[in-house]
C-alpha cells in the first residue's frame, strides 16, 4: 500500500519498553536504514514512534520467502490474499492515533502481528481482532514467542470491533471498508480516534483521521491517498 499523503501529529518522549525477540539481529542495520529513509525521512516525527520502528523486529513477521524484502518501504503478501502494512504505513498509523502506554487499543486486522507488536512496544494495551482464523493463530503464536504476550487476540469479524472491552483510546483499521464502521465510531472514548482506510476495492481509497470529539459527534480529515486490502466480512454477519 502505498500513502501519498503525509500529517503531522504531536511529539512526544519515548517509551521505554523491552526489545522483543533474541539479542543476536542480523538485521539491525537494515532496520536503522528503513528508519531513516523510510519512516523519518518520509516525514514521521513521533520519537516515540519512531524508537518502536527501530525496535521491533519486522523480519519476524514476514514470509521466509520474502525475508530479503523484510525492511523494503512496501508491502509484503502473507497469504490469503493479505498483507502486512508497508512500514510507513504502519508509523503514519501510528502516529496519528497520538496515544500514550497505558492507553487502550483496538486494531481490525491483525494479519502477521506486526502493527500490533509496534503498538505494544509504545506500552499500549491492544486488541486486535482477525477474521481469518489461520492468520489469528499464527500471530498469536509469533506475538507470544516474541515477548508480546499482553497482546488480546480474537478471530471474528472486525466491522463490529470489541463491544465488551469498549470504549477505546483509538482504533486501528488495517483494511479497507467502502464506507466507516459505525460500531468502531461507537465504540470511541469521546476525545479518541478512528485511523481507517476507506474506498471501494480496486478503486481509489483515503486515509482517514476520525476524533470524537463527543458523543454522536466526529470530526474527520484526510490525509492521503492509500491503497489497502479490502476488509474481509463474515457472509453470515452482515
């Protein structure tokens, strides 16, 4: 996926938290490289952000047969017609959700685990539901033996988020809806924020910001185009 718009978003001090999986990286250097190319150089500012970027391990996440690519700005396919975010992508999101550790996080789509691990590593209490079992399973298994095992799963269908724990500091969609949810927009902490990509599969997509700024009511900005996998649904909830 590809983002042709860039916001900004307040900084603030890093987190401190533990550096996942083991001590002996082959990849640091590329890692550092994606960084700074491609996470501050295409104009992410959040130091917190980006510290997590330089932390988590994306090789971890990615097909062996793509380990090569593992720190390439682009996207990765990870089966079932999915993908795991370009990495400015993910910093963007991240970013501008302007969350604090402690705060609670919904994620759509947990695909391979990856964006959910970066928000763990900021100290974030996430949620993250996948609608295709195999892919839930597998990042469960991968989050854990990484050390992310404060990390709520659950294999279901996003369009609906996670009633029972709401509401949310933000919410995360890594897929793309035709039109926003309005039970993810429910589920916000007045004063929270939506980050969703919207747009027809195929066809042009936005970016969108979404605050609540109180009940029943939203302000939303764009920042960009993107393009996205589409969200997956059950056949049998809609």
């Amino acid at each position: 996926m590809l983002a042709l718009g860039i916001a900004g978003c307040a900084v603030r001090s890093p987190t401190v938290a533990p550096t996942p999986g083991p001590t002996d990286d082959p990849f640091v250097q590329a890692r550092q490289q994606m960084v700074e190319t491609g996470i501050i150089g295409w104009g992410v500012e959040d130091p917190a952000v980006i510290e997590a970027m330089r932390t988590v391990p994306r090789h971890e996440f990615v097909p062996s047969e793509y380990l090569d690519l593992a720190y390439a700005n682009q996207p990765l396919p990870i089966g079932y017609g999915q993908t795991i975010s370009q990495p400015y992508i993910v910093a963007l999101m991240t970013q501008e959700l302007d969350v604090q550790p402690g705060d609670r996080v919904l994620e759509i789509g947990t695909g391979s685990g990856y964006q959910a691990a970066v928000l763990a590593q900021l100290g974030i209490e996430v949620y993250s539901i996948e609608i295709i079992a195999d892919l839930s399973q597998a990042a469960a298994e991968r989050l854990t033996a990484l050390g992310f095992v404060d990390v709520q799963l659950r294999q279901a269908d996003g369009y609906f988020g996670w009633e029972e724990a709401a509401p949310f500091d933000a919410i995360l969609v890594t897929a793309a809806p035709d039109h926003v949810p309005q039970p993810l927009l429910r589920q916000l902490k007045p004063g929270a924020v939506l980050v969703i990509p919207v747009g027809p599969v195929g066809g042009y997509q936005e970016l969108w910001r979404i605050q609540r700024t109180e009940l029943d009511t939203y302000v939303s900005t764009s920042l960009g185009g993107v393009r996205f996998v589409p969200l997956v649904r059950d056949e049998n909830s809609k």
